[in-house]
C-alpha cells in the first residue's frame, strides 16, 4: 500500500464531538466532586481549634503576635522617658508583681474583626474554600489533564508529563512560600508602629482574606518561571546564551514585578524579588539541560497515534 493510502491514526482514533463533551463533563464531574469534598470537610472543621477557620488565620495571628510585641516596648520607652506617665494608660497593671503588668490594655485583636451582617459566616465559608482547594485542585488537574492526554501523541504526553508535576509542585511551593512568609511578615511590616499617638490598627477579615489570596496565588504563578524558561529552551525559542544575557535585566525587572505585586513596603519586596532571582538562576540551569536535550534526541515520528479511547 502507498503512503497516500495508509489510514490516518489520528482519524482511527477520533472521537465525535458529542463524546467528547461527555468525556469532558465525566472528567469535570470527577474533578469538582473532589473540591467539593475537600470543600464540606475543611468546613465541618472550620471552628475547631486547630481548624480551618484558625489554619488560614495564623499568618495573621503571627503577625499581630510580632505588632503587639512592638506596641509593649514602645510603650516601655514612652513610660521610661516620661516618669509622671500612668502605666495603666496602656497595660492592664502597674503593679510589677502583677501577672498581667506587661499584658497590653488595649492589644490588637488576633482574629480580627467582622463588620458587616453575615461576615462571620462568608469568612468561615472562604477558609473552607481556599483549603478545599488547595487540596481538591491538583485532583481537578488531573482529569482534565487526563481529558487532555487522550487526544495527544505518546512524545506529546511524555512532553507535558515531563512539566505537569513540577509545575504544580512548583504553584504549591509558591502558596506555602506566601503563607509562612511573604503573608505573616508583610502584613507586619506594612503595620509596624513608629509612635505611641498614632492610632492603633484593627484588622477586618475580609481585607485580610483579599491580602492572602492574592500574594500566595501571585506566588503560585511567580514560581512557574522555571518550567516557562525551560520550555521555552526546549523548544529553541529563546536560546541558553539569550537567557544568560538576560540576566543582568531580570534582576531590576524582579524588583518592579514585586513592587506591583506586593504592598508597597521594602521588606516585602524584597521578599518577593530575591526568590524571583533565585528562580531565574534555576531557571538558566534547567534551560541548559533542556537545550542539551533537545540536541541530543531524535527526530519524533509523526505516525506516533494518540492512545484516547476509539469511539
């Protein structure tokens, strides 16, 4: 039989667009369920002490934990260098054998504050959300991965294959990296106290919940420049000398990202700017693999048919 006339392998193995919106609907099915599981039993246990509520809430706690700290010693100094000053102006004693001669009068509040009618309840369903999703996405993932796969060569899944994992590992590093640090320590350094007569902050909820969500998921999609940087390389659309080269830029553009996506306080940017740095040197190290690779590989088939269920 001529070339002309052998059967198409990817036509062997097509499916009908009805069967794909069903394939997809059965994976999206699966995908949700999961979520929606990890969703109900993160909020079965949202006022449990630990809890979801308090899980997503510690970045928080550490940080008005470290404000409060600051507000004793500056009232310390304010006290010291004013001898006619009341002590219980700002702590609860000022008796020294007191128990409670250093506990703060009036401390900031830990779990924050609710203002509007039903603010309690949208909080205790947005710290299920988040750790029902955290926990649930990667099984979405998954299948629609799978779904994806289905409709691709072998040399194409062991392409993406080579990416997906490290990818989301790589996303979830980023959430982790915010919420033990860029969160707790920006949120104290945009708050630091300077003076005594300065009011006194009260944090509420729902402006902590924005402040967490968009630094770690900002992060999640920061710490991707690894697997960007070397995909392109693998694929000979930038070359390992053009990132190279590059370098010397990047490291100012890492300072302007982080100043857009963090608040605007040095120490924050920096903690954003300097892992940015470091990816990219990751980055340049996987890209010169990749660009090894790719010199030494063979040539693909194209005759290579996707193994998606024949319909």
């Amino acid at each position: 039989m001529s070339p002309a006339q052998d059967p198409d392998p990817v036509e062997a193995h097509r499916m009908s667009l009805g069967d794909h919106l069903e394939e997809l609907r059965r994976r999206l099915v699966v995908g949700v369920a999961a979520v929606v599981a990890c969703f109900l039993l993160a909020f079965a246990f949202a006022d449990e002490t630990p809890g979801t509520v308090s899980l997503v809430m510690a970045p928080m706690k550490r940080a008005v934990s470290w404000l409060n700290d600051d507000y004793r010693a500056l009232y310390e100094e304010a006290l010291a260098s004013d001898p006619e000053a009341e002590r219980t102006k700002w702590f609860e004693s000022a008796d020294p054998t007191d128990r409670d001669y250093r506990e703060l009068k009036d401390p900031i509040r830990e779990e924050g504050q609710t203002t509007g009618v039903g603010e309690l309840f949208l909080t205790k369903l947005k710290a299920s959300f988040y750790v029902g999703l955290f926990l649930g996405g990667p099984i979405l993932i998954w299948q629609l991965w799978l779904f994806v796969a289905a409709g691709l060569y072998k040399h194409e899944r062991r392409a993406v294959m080579s990416f997906l994992p490290v990818a989301l590992l790589l996303f979830a590093g980023g959430i982790l990296f915010g919420y033990f640090g860029l969160v707790p320590y920006g949120f104290y350094f945009l708050n630091v106290p300077t003076n005594v007569s300065l009011p006194k902050p009260d944090f509420k909820l729902d402006q902590y919940f924005q402040f967490l969500s968009s630094l770690c998921i900002a992060l999640g999609f920061v710490f991707q420049l690894p697997i960007v940087m070397t995909a392109l390389a693998r694929v000979g659309i930038v070359t390992v000398k053009q990132i190279s080269a590059f370098r010397r830029y990047f490291i100012l553009l890492a300072f302007v990202v982080a100043a857009i996506l963090t608040p605007p306080d040095p120490i924050t940017q920096l903690m954003m700017a300097i892992p940015l740095i470091v990816l990219y040197e990751v980055g340049l190290i996987t890209s010169r693999l990749a660009a090894r690779k790719r010199h030494d590989d063979p040539p693909v088939p194209g005759a290579d048919p996707p193994t998606g269920p024949s319909r």
